[in-house]
C-alpha cells in the first residue's frame, strides 16, 4: 500500500457518497475502513477482526454501495446480522450513506416482522437486503428472495451469531448463494469455528485484523464496586448523582422481569428510565431507543440480548448491574459507550460471591478495573448544595428580581425577621422536592458498606434479602406441579464439568426465555449434563431459544429428558416416585427431542 489514507476522497468511490458522507461530517476513514475499503472495492473477499465501534458497518457499506447497479431492482448486497436491531442498524447506514443516490433502497427483514409486509416489500424489489439469518433462509426457501442477481455477501458480527447458535442456518445460506461472488465476513473476535467457516466459503481472503486497539475502549473508565445485592439500587442512585459527566445511561440486569422492576424503581425516584427487553414489540423497542436519543429518556434498563449493537453516542455510563455471565458480555456492553470517539464509563457492580468473575473479566479484557468509591452521604449533600448554589447564583444574575426584593423587604419589616432566616425558610421550600440532605436511615451508610473491604462486603442479611430462602411450601407446590403434569424435566447440555451452577442456569433461562424463576422447578446437575423442570407446556418458540441459549459459552441444547435422565434425582424419589415423565404436547411433533435435528424440523411453521 502507498501513502495512508487520511480522508474519505483517497478512497475511489463515487462522488455521491463522498458527499453524503461530508454531509454526515465522517472526516477520516477509521482503521478498519482504510485497510478494508480498498480491498472491496477490488473485488477481493475479506475477513476483517476488529472490535466493536470501530466502523465496521461503513468498512462494508461504502464499497457494497460504489458497486450497487441501482438501474437493476434485485438484490444485489445481502448482509446477515445476528439480531432485529443490528439489521435494522445497518440498514439506516446504508441509507445514510446512500443518501445522494436516487431511487436506492434497502430492505430489513427479520423474524417477528409480518411476512405479508415482507413479501410485499421484497416483491417491490431493493438493492439491498440485510436480514437475520433465520428469515433470510425463510425467504430464500419460500423463493422470495431471489439472489441470482447477489454479487456481495457480508456476514456481520460473525462471532455474535455464532454465539446465538446461527452458524448452521449461516452454511446453510452459503450454500444456496451463487459461487460467482464476493464474501466479506466481519467480527470483533475471531473464534476458531469463525475462522472454519472462513476458510471453507471466502475465497483467498485478505485478512485484516485491527489490533485490540485501545482506540474505542481507553476511552473508556472502567470502575467496579463491590456491593450486596440488597444495596444496589441506592448505590446506583446515589452514582448516577454525583458523576460529573452523566449524560445517559444503560443499566445491564439479567432478566427481563429485572428489568421491568428496575426500571419501575428508578421512575418513581424521578429518574426518566425506560426498560429494553426482549418481550416487548419491536416497534416498542426502536421507540425507547428512539427516546433515549431525542432525551426523553435518560435511563434505559436492558437485557443483553435486547440491547445488543445500540449505537446511542450520548449514552455516558454503561451500568453492569447485574454482573454479565462471561467476558466476551462484558466487551459487547461496555461498547454500548465511548462511542464514535467519546468518552464512556462502564461501572460493574460485583456481588460478594462474584469476585472471581471481576478477575476473570480484566484478565480476558487485559485492562485494569479501578475501585471506585462511593460518595458517602455527606458528600452526596455536599454536591447537591453546590449545585443549589450555582443555580441560585444563576438566578440572581440572570433574572429581574425587583418585583420578589419588595415582597421579601415586606416580610422583612413586618415579621421583624432576619433577612438570612428568610432565605433559608426559601431554600427549604425550594428543595422540598429534592432534599438537599439524604435522609437519615439510621443504618450505616452504604458507602462504608462498599468500601470494599471483605467483612463489610458481604452481611449476611444483606444476601439473604437478595435470595430468599424458598420456603418448603413452595417446594411442595412445584413437586404438586411435576406430579400433575404442569412441569416436565428437561435435559440440558451443560453441567458441573463447565462449572455451571443453578443459578446460572435460572439466570440463562429466566433471561433469555422470560420464564420467571418461579416458574423453574428443581435442578440437578449431573458431570456433563444437568436436568431442570420447566413447564410442560413450553412454546415451540421457546424452545427453540432454549436450545440456543448458552450456560458457560455452552449451547443448553434443551430437550426433554429421557425417563432414566428424569429418574436420576441424586438420591431424592422422584415426584410420583416412578420417574415417567408426563405427557407433552409437542413431543410427538418430533425434532426437538433429538440433538443436532435437521433445520427443517427445527424451523417455526410459517
Ligand atoms: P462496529 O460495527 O465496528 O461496532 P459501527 O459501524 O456501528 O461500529 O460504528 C460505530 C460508530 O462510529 C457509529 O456511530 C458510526 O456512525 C461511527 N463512525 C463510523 N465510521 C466513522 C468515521 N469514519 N468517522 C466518524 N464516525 C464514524
Ligand atoms: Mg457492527
């Protein structure tokens, strides 16, 4: 390669997107779209590593967009995205980029959206599709989606969807596309299996791998705190308070029942809060996510999943409330800040029993993870009369106040008052809404709580309030539940030898199915394989995501359990004693009984 390239106008593309992109104001190409662009725009195939904001969306888009013939209406780029929100990303990049070219259009399609409306948009025809891998393979089967015409395949976010369990349905479209095209692949990691993939369908790759770069995450402060379960509200709170630069944030939790209540919690202290989940409809996903960028809200409380690939650039503090199940979590939440070169803060909160996951993450990550220290409630007062200084000072500046001095030099006169006394009846008056002070509670503050030191870290009552006991009638209620046929054992994939425990079990299936944890049943863990009562009646749809799921970077693989599988309950007699599992509604529809199933009898029915 010649000299580096600095700006957008040393790459050959067309004038119209220069322009559009003068006009979205990118003033130098980053890293990864200088290294890759040319290579496209060549026709080579690529295999690009970097990590995420690192502008791998335009490293693809621009060079698909400089070879879209817009005279023809098929498609021509189809790119494949693990999720709703990250097609839906994608294709407003493509827009924007394409904003001077005419009679251009782009078209997300994904599962959950109405076929009909799909069908109908696809038929208008756009010049190109980007779409989930599951509706892709619907449409192309269905014949739908004509790509005779595609000349470039992009796989986005590689390691994302091989994570969620699409790497087959990925093959699967690789091999119903013309060989006579070029492929580029694009991940922030570059696992093995990805490499596979790689190697089997691209041809002669140029590689480009753009270094961990301390570029995106430098710019991001990395704080932990250590702090009980039962004190995490206030202690977010009492942060999101005193940081100085606090603009927006997302506040990770595990569930999305934890996200409806977190959510609820920080409303009703005044906070304009929303929650992201993935129970909710698309259309009402993009509008709080839409809110969180005109600042209607300022708060969003999201799972994993639902907040995967948000690009808010005002989002400031990414909160890890719930600590994330593996690193490979952490790097995509905290990449929710820091954003296009600002600076982000991740703050991780750590459950005393979690420690070893704080180690586990700065080794993976290879970044120290400061302590931080929570303001103590002094201090918090402190700042709160600072500002109600500055905003007096303020007012006394900027505001005509004569009309307000003759009604205080009245009072003054008549109650023979001083003047200072009156001003403090004010200022109690002003703050009555929001104290200046914090409350006393007469417990010890939580700062001293999270002061880190190991005795403070973990009062015992603090954890029990977390995780209550269950009560034996609870117990026997569920054992009534299996007996009658209400809940089914279930066979999942994972177990001691990946150092799953229960609760990362209910936390995968709580999260990523919604089935509340009441709803989840006993669970025993055998060497390689657990069992977990579930309810018997389980949607095909979940099903299917349960089987996705991971525990320990380890695909659940649900299935019912085999009678012996169900009657191996470590000593305990099983409910009913014989064992037999009851009857299931769909377990004669066959397939998801048997590991590794072909797609077809994996696939919903249309
Ligand atoms: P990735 O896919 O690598 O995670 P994105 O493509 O989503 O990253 O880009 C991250 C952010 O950076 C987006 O807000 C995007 O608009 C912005 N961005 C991309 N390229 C540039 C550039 N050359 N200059 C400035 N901002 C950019
Ligand atoms: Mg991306």
């Amino acid at each position: 390669m010649t000299a580096p390239i600095e700006r957008f106008d040393q790459l050959d593309l067309q004038a119209p997107i220069l322009a559009a992109l003068a006009e979205i104001g990118y003033e130098t190409p980053s890293p990864i779209q200088a290294a890759c662009i040319p290579h496209l725009l060549a026709g080579h195939d690529i295999l690009g590593e970097a990590q995420t904001g690192t502008g791998k969306t335009a490293a693809f888009a621009l060079p698909a967009l400089d070879r879209v013939d817009i005279s023809k209406r098929n498609p021509q780029v189809l790119v494949l995205a693990p999720t709703r929100e990250l097609a839906i990303q994608v294709s407003e990049a493509f827009q924007r980029y394409a904003s001077k070219m005419p009679g251009f259009h782009v078209l997300p399609i994904y599962g959950g959206q109405s076929m009909v409306v799909q069908l109908r948009q696809l038929q208008r025809g756009a010049h190109v599709v980007v779409g989930t891998p599951g509706r892709v393979m619907d449409h192309i089967e269905r014949k739908s989606l004509n790509l005779d015409g595609l000349s470039t395949l992009v796989l986005d976010e590689a390691d994302e969807m091989l994570r969620m369990g699409f790497i087959d349905d990925v093959e699967w479209i690789l091999q119903h596309l013309p060989a006579e095209r070029q492929t580029a692949l694009f991940s922030a990691t570059m696992p093995d299996a990805i490499r596979r993939v790689a190697h089997r369908y691209l041809r002669d790759p140029k590689e480009v791998k753009i270094k961990a770069a301390t570029a995106t995450v430098s710019t991001i402060r990395q704080r932990f705190l250590q702090i009980a379960g039962a004190h995490k509200l206030d202690a977010l709170t009492r942060i999101l308070e005193v940081e100085d630069d606090f603009d927006a944030a997302i506040v990770f939790v595990r569930t999305k029942t934890a996200t409806v209540e977190l959510a609820e919690k920080l409303e009703a202290r005044g906070y304009a809060a929303a929650c992201l989940n993935g129970d909710m409809t698309q259309q009402l996903r993009e509008r709080v996510i839409e809110q969180l960028k005109n600042k209607t809200l300022d708060i969003v409380v999201a799972t994993d999943v639902a907040a995967r690939g948000i690009d808010v650039p005002r989002v400031s503090h990414v909160i890890n409330f719930d600590i994330p199940y593996d690193t490979e979590a952490y790097v995509h939440r905290i990449g929710r800040t820091g954003r296009a070169g600002r600076a982000g803060n991740a703050i991780l909160f750590v459950a005393p029993r979690e420690t070893h996951l704080l180690r586990q993450i700065e080794r993976a990550t290879r970044q120290p993870i400061e302590l931080l220290k929570l303001p103590s409630r002094e201090a918090v007062a402190d700042k709160r009369v600072a500002a109600f200084r500055q905003q007096v000072a303020e007012v006394l500046e900027s505001e005509d106040l004569s009309f307000f001095v003759d009604v205080i030099a009245g009072m003054e006169a008549q109650h023979d008052t001083e003047i200072h006394e009156i001003a403090a009846a004010l200022a109690f008056l002003a703050q009555k809404d929001r104290p200046l002070q914090m409350p006393e509670t007469g417990r010890p503050d939580i700062a001293q709580l999270a002061s880190g030191k190991p005795e403070a870290r973990a009062p015992r009552d603090a954890r029990e309030a977390r995780e209550p006991r269950e009560n034996r009638g609870e117990i026997l209620e569920r054992r009534r539940d299996y007996a009658e046929g209400r809940l089914a054992r279930y066979r999942i994939d994972v177990g001691r030898e990946h150092m799953a425990s229960p609760k990362d079990i209910v936390g995968a299936i709580a999260n990523e199915a919604g089935i509340e944890s009441r709803f989840i049943g006993q669970i025993n863990l055998f060497e390689d394989y657990s069992t977990v009562e579930l309810p018997s009646d389980l949607s095909n749809d979940t099903i299917q995501i349960l089987r996705r799921a991971r525990v320990r970077q380890q695909p659940l693989n649900l299935r019912l359990a085999s009678p012996e599988e169900a009657a191996r309950e470590r000593g305990r007699p099983g409910p009913g004693g014989r064992g037999a599992p009851p009857k299931k509604p769909f377990r004669k529809e066959g397939g998801f009984d048997r590991p590794g199933g072909d797609f077809k009898s994996r696939k919903p029915k249309p």
